[in-house]
C-alpha cells in the first residue's frame, strides 16, 4: 500500500498514469477491418528471401572452413 501511495503520489506519475487510461479508452473504439492476406503474403515471402540468403552464407562459412581443413592437412 506504502509503494502505491508513494508512486500515485507524484504529479508526474499521476499525468503519466492518466495519460495511459485515456489513451486505452479511446483506442478501443478504432478497430477497422483490415485485410491482412497482402501483409502475410509479403513476409512469406521475406521468410523465402532470408532463408535463401541464410543458407548461401553458411554454404560460404562451412566451405572456407573446409577449405582452410584441407590446406591445414598439406
């Protein structure tokens, strides 16, 4: 109880506290329908993109590592 007394206590925390409930209240009336098909269809295909991309760079780490394993053995 002591704590609770000593945050609300402040005028800053008492503006910051109201400002947050206002700010709750008035975004719950905002909801629009928004089509989402065009947003995951764009990070699927990012998914795809970095996947490629993270597969050609190990590809490069493990052949350099080979590659230096290899000479080491000459």
């Amino acid at each position: 109880m002591n704590k609770a007394k000593r945050f609300f206590g402040s005028v800053k925390n008492q503006a910051a506290v109201a400002g947050a409930a206002a700010l709750g209240l008035a975004s719950t009336g905002a909801h629009a329908a928004i089509s989402t098909t065009e947003v995951t269809t764009a990070l699927t295909e990012a998914g795809a993109a970095a996947a490629v991309v993270g597969a050609a760079v190990l590809v490069v780490i493990v052949g350099i590592k080979a590659f230096k394993y290899i000479r080491a053995a000459m």
